[in-house]
C-alpha cells in the first residue's frame, strides 16, 4: 500500500512488516511531536479534567489543594475524559466500522466500570480499614501504619461527567483541522 500526500510518501507490505517515511522538514509529519489527533485529544482531555480537579475541590471543600491536579478520584473523572475522547476522535477519524473504533470503545466500557465499580469500593474498603486502625490502642502493632488512600474510584455522576468532557474535547479537537 502507498499514499503521498504533502510531500510525504509511505509505503509497507505485508509480511515483514516495514516501512518508510520520509519527509521534508516543513512538513507536520517533521516536528518533533506526531500530529496524532486521537492522541493529543486524549492527553487534552486528561489534562483539563485534573486540571478542573482543582475547582471542584474548592468548590466542595472551599479550600484550594494543588495535590488534586495529579490525584485520582474525583470530579470529573480523568479517566473517563482520556478514553471517550479517544474513542470520539478516533470514531471521527476513522469511522465507526473500524477496528481501531471498537477496540477503543471496550477499553472505554471497561475503565470507566472499572472507575465506578472496583475503585469506588475499593477506596470505601480503605476508608473503613483506616477507621478500624485509627481504633486501636497505640500499643498495637498496625497503630502507626500509613493510612490507606481512599479516593481512588469514583461514582456514576463523575464518571458521567468525564465522558461527557471527554466527548467536547474529542469533537472540538477534529474540528481544529
């Protein structure tokens, strides 16, 4: 198979799989990051959602916490925006007949129940174990243990809202070209 466009000629056959690109310098394909829009739109995503971290955690706690920029759990769900973005730009990109299209939408389906599901009460089960040793007498030997992280998951309405940021950016994103 071969395609140019740009100046850019790429070619691959089946079997042992290789392939060459070469391009002018000018070209977009020359800078040092790819013009991956699937990708850039799920790192975009990603980063506006722990970005947004930081308002809703005032908003809730009325106190600004820049730890929440780089934490999981919470509102929105980070998570959540990085797959359905990719799934839409990907979708967009592609079509959603696509392999690459269903691959991205199970790997969708399973983080964002994974986010709501496992997490979620796995942070609730850490809640309640540092409840049961902040009980124990200081003699006992797990007395002085580290506490357990408890905002690791998180529930439908975040998730919600990740995925629906995650679906903006992934459309805003395909319509920049």
């Amino acid at each position: 198979m071969e395609a140019a466009g740009g100046g850019d000629v790429v070619s691959s056959r089946t079997g042992p799989q290789t392939m060459t690109t070469s391009s002018s310098p000018s070209s977009p394909s020359a800078l040092l990051l790819p013009c991956n829009l699937p990708l850039l739109s799920a790192l975009l995503a990603c980063a506006l959602a722990q970005f947004l971290k930081l308002f809703t955690t005032w908003y809730k706690d009325r106190r600004w916490d820049s730890k929440r920029m780089l934490d999981s759990g919470g509102m929105p769900s980070s998570h959540s925006a990085t797959v359905t973005a990719l799934t839409v730009a990907i979708g967009l990109q592609e079509g959603t007949g696509s392999p690459a299209f269903a691959i991205v939408v199970v790997l969708a389906c399973v983080v964002m129940y994974d986010a709501s599901g496992v997490r979620l009460h796995a942070g609730r089960q850490a809640e309640l174990l540092n409840q049961i040793v902040c009980e124990f007498p200081p003699e006992h030997p797990l007395s002085s243990s580290r506490p357990l992280r408890e905002l690791l998951g998180h529930t439908p309405l975040q998730v919600v809202a990740g995925a629906i940021l995650g679906c903006i950016v992934g459309y805003l994103m395909r319509n920049t070209n």
